[in-house]
C-alpha cells in the first residue's frame, strides 16, 4: 500500500499538534511526560517538533492524557 505523499496543510496541522503538546507539557521534562505516556522520549519530542505531522490517535491520545490536555483542545 502506498501512502499518499502529506500536503502542506498535513504538515502545518502536525506542526500546531506539536506545539499544543508542548505547550500543555508546561515545566515537565520530556523524559516524565514520555513515561507517563508509554512512549519513548525521542517520539515525544518528533510529535512536538512537528517531524511526525500524523502521529497515531492513540500515541496523542497518550500523550494528551500525561499532560492533563482533553482531546477535544486539540481539535
């Protein structure tokens, strides 16, 4: 299967996904917000820069939970 290659629209929807993540995570660590998530520290920090646009519902929904962020914030 392949995947239709993202528009620029995906990417800037990516890019303002991570920034209400990062926001949200206020002064907790990377490293405390990942564990609390079940996820590992580097794809924290690719969702919140933006370098995965369409990270999976559950791993946001993850993450969102760690940081106390309800998901309809996010939309």
């Amino acid at each position: 299967m392949v995947r239709p290659p993202l528009t620029d629209e995906d990417r800037e929807r990516g890019i303002r996904l991570g920034e209400a993540l990062r926001a949200a995570r206020g002064e907790r660590s990377g490293v405390e917000v990942a564990a609390a998530a079940g996820i590992s520290v580097e794809t924290l920090r690719k969702i919140e820069h933006g370098r995965v646009p369409t990270p999976a519902f559950f791993t946001v929904a993850a993450i969102a939970r760690a940081v106390d962020l309800p998901l309809d914030a996010l939309c």
